[in-house]
C-alpha cells in the first residue's frame, strides 16, 4: 500500500495511529468501497429511537413507547 509508505516517512504519532486504524479495518473499508453499502439508515433510526425514549421521559408502557416509535418513523416517510 502506497500510504503506508508515507506512513512511515512521516514518522509521527499521528501517522501511526491513522495507519493503524485503516489497517484493523481495512475490510470494512474495502466492502464500502466495493459495493457502496453502509450501515447509515440503521444508526439514524437508532439515534431517532434514543432521541424518543430522551423526551418520553420515562414511559413505563412499553406498548406506548413502541407506539411514539413506530409513529415517529411513519411521520418521516409519510413526508
């Protein structure tokens, strides 16, 4: 790997933990490139469903908080 190279002619900490990154996750990095398939609706949804549960303030009813869920997201692709 060409980056690799200037990796090491930089010879800082910065470098290094960048590189070490990329390599521990080279074959995610690799998929994304390959197919362009990324995990970004599922972590919008879960941050949705946080942001619910933040202001539900402590709903107790579990049938009603899934309710405000499922409501929340219908809202969003009614629009």
């Amino acid at each position: 790997m060409l980056l690799g190279h200037y990796v090491m002619v930089a010879n800082t900490p910065e470098t290094d933990r960048l590189w070490n990154t990329i390599y521990a996750w080279w074959t995610e990095i690799e998929v994304l490139i390959v197919t362009g398939v990324t995990n970004t609706r599922t972590e919008a949804a879960n941050t949705s469903i946080k942001n619910i549960k933040r202001t539900g303030r402590g709903f107790r009813n579990a049938d009603n908080y899934r309710a405000r869920i499922l409501l929340s997201s219908a809202a969003k692709r009614a629009v």
